[in-house]
C-alpha cells in the first residue's frame, strides 16, 4: 500500500506540475499579441499622417509621383497624398515677387548710349497649368525664376530703347516724354514670353533709374540748349507778330476814329453853317439895308489888319459904308468920293491906333 500510495502521490505530482507549466504558457503568450497589435497601430497612424499634408495660403501643393507631377492643390487646408516615397508634396509660392535687371547700358534709335534700370514684378497664377509649367520650367526654385527673368529683361531692354529716341526718354517739355509708352512696349515683349516658358505672369514693368554718359549727356545738353534757343525765337517773333498786328490794328483803330471824327466836324459844321444862313437870311429878311451895312464892316474887320493901308474906291462895297453911313442917312457917293477915300485912310489908322 506504501509503494501504490508512493506512486499515486508521484503521478498526482507529475500531473499537477504538469498543469502548472501549461498555465505558465499561457500567460506568457498574453502580452506578444498586445504588443503586435500596438506596433500594427502605429504603423497604421503612422501611414495616415503621412499621407496627410497643409496647404497654407498664398501657396499652391503639387503633388509629384516618383518625381513627376500628378495634380496641383490650390485651396488651403489639409488634403491627403500617399506617403514617401511614392507622392511628394513641392509648395509653390503664388505671392507678387520683384526682379530688378540691374544698370544695362543700352543706345537709343538716335544713335546715342544711357544706361537704365528697369523693374518687373511677376507672379505664378493660381492656375493648375501655370503651376505645373512653372514647375517643370525651373523645379520650384524662385532664384533661378528670378535669374532668367533678369536675363530675358536685360535683353528686351535692349531692344525695346532701339524703338525710341533719347529726346522721347530725356526732355525739358513733359508733354515729350514717353516713359510710359517705354514701359508698356518693354511689357508686352517680356509678358508672352516668360508666361510661355515659365507660366509666369508680368503685373507691372517699370524704369527704376535713367541716367546718361558723359558723352550723351553733352549731347543732350547741347540738343535741349537749341530747342531752347528755337523756342525762344519762336516766342520772339510771335510776339513781334502779335505786336505788328496790336499796331496795325490801333492805327487802323485811329485812322477810323479820325475819318469818324472828321465826319463828324463837317456834318457839325455843315449845320453850324446851315443855321448861319438861316439866321443871316431871317436877319436880312428883317433889315435888308443894316444886314448888308454889318457884312461889310464884318468883311473889313476880317480884311483889314492894324498895319494895313489901302487905296480904294469908298464907292464900292463894302467900303461904300465907310462914306454913306447907314442907307437912310441919304449922303451921295458921288459928292465925296474924295473925301470918302480919306476918311477911309484916316479912320482905319484911327482905329488901327486905337
């Protein structure tokens, strides 16, 4: 019984110590799964962020599949892409940028040389197709955009300034000046051609600085000081013209105030003589006798000075009144014609003393 009870007691021993490793197992089998099941979830959140990019305003995404462009996102916010290395995601600026062409000496159609410098600003549109061409045409590199507008400008430069003379650029007169018409020229040459090979579009093309060459500006002085001089002649002999014409004018002016004036004094003076041969014919109308006695001592007095001495017959008019007195008195001409020519001599001195 001893050696039955040994040997039960051994086999329940094997079997409870079998039992305990089976549990041991189990436990130990628990924690792998958690931890495959967590690195599985990392993997997976890991993917999911990755595949999610932001697209920030004022730029434009363009996602690129083993390097070449599959599709352009323009709004802002998040979108989804696959991860790395399969898509990429290149942002592209889309705000206004600026490139100077620095000083470039260039001639004029005029055969002379300045030196200007002119400004373009440019963008990228928000355009898919302008985002790709930009894109393929200089890799989304902003510099060597910058680069090859300067290049393109300095060369439109060139020939833009063939097309207008210095005088058009470099004037005294505002009204000759075309900058403006200068910018809009070197515009619309530049503007076709950087939109057709870098999608890039020109806002604005503007001259920062003009300056001259000693040589062209001794020109240039030389030029504007005979326009001067011709400007100076020209007012001169329009003011000699407008002041011929002023004194041509006034003596014609006065020449008609003359005639005027003229006509005037004998229209008065016809009347003033019509009223004296009214006034003469209605005196002698009245008085016939006194009338023709006071025209001839009027006559003498105007005839006869303080040193005048005639000799006359006193038996004819007007001197007749100097001997017969008033036509009623009755003396005879005949009787004192002597006496009538001395009275008249002595009476002439007598009033010629007095």
């Amino acid at each position: 019984m001893s050696l039955f009870h040994l040997h039960t007691d051994g086999h329940g021993h094997h079997q409870h110590h079998h039992h305990d490793h089976g549990n041991g197992r189990a436990g130990r089998g628990g924690p792998f799964y958690v931890r495959v099941l967590l690195a599985a979830l990392c993997v997976v959140i890991a993917f999911v962020v990755a595949s999610f990019i932001s697209v920030r305003a004022g730029e434009a995404s363009v996602i690129t599949r083993f390097g070449q462009p599959v599709r352009v996102l323009l709004e802002p916010g998040l979108a989804w892409r696959l991860p790395a290395p399969i898509e990429a995601a290149v942002p592209v600026d889309l705000r206004l940028h600026t490139t100077s062409s620095g000083l470039q000496d260039v001639g004029t159609r005029d055969g002379l040389r300045i030196i200007v410098q002119a400004y373009v600003a440019w963008k990228v549109a928000a355009d898919p197709n302008d985002v790709r061409r930009f894109v393929r045409a200089v890799g989304n590199r902003p510099d060597e955009a910058a680069q090859q507008i300067r290049s393109l400008l300095g060369s439109s430069l060139q020939t833009t300034s063939a097309g207008f003379e210095l005088a058009s650029l470099v004037n005294t007169d505002p009204s000759r000046v075309r900058i403006s018409a200068f910018e809009d020229a070197l515009r619309s040459q530049i503007d076709a051609q950087l939109y057709s090979a870098y999608g890039v579009h020109v806002v604005q093309v503007g001259l920062e600085r003009l300056t001259l060459p000693a040589v062209t500006l001794a020109a240039t002085v030389s030029r504007m000081s005979a326009e001067r001089e011709t400007v100076a002649a020209q007012r001169t002999a329009d003011g000699n013209r407008e002041a011929a014409q002023i004194r041509s004018d006034a003596d014609r002016d006065a020449r008609l105030a003359v005639a005027d004036a003229n006509v005037k004094a004998a229209q008065i003076e016809a009347q003033s003589r019509r009223d004296a041969a009214a006034i003469y014919g209605n005196t002698y109308a009245g008085n016939p006798r006194l009338y023709t006695m006071l025209r001839s001592l009027d006559t003498l007095d105007s005839v006869v000075s303080a040193n005048t001495n005639l000799i006359l017959r006193t038996d004819a008019a007007p001197f007749q009144a100097l001997v017969q007195g008033p036509a009623d008195l009755g003396t005879e001409p005949s009787r004192q014609a002597g006496a009538g020519a001395v009275s008249a001599s002595a009476s002439k001195k007598s009033r010629a003393a007095r």
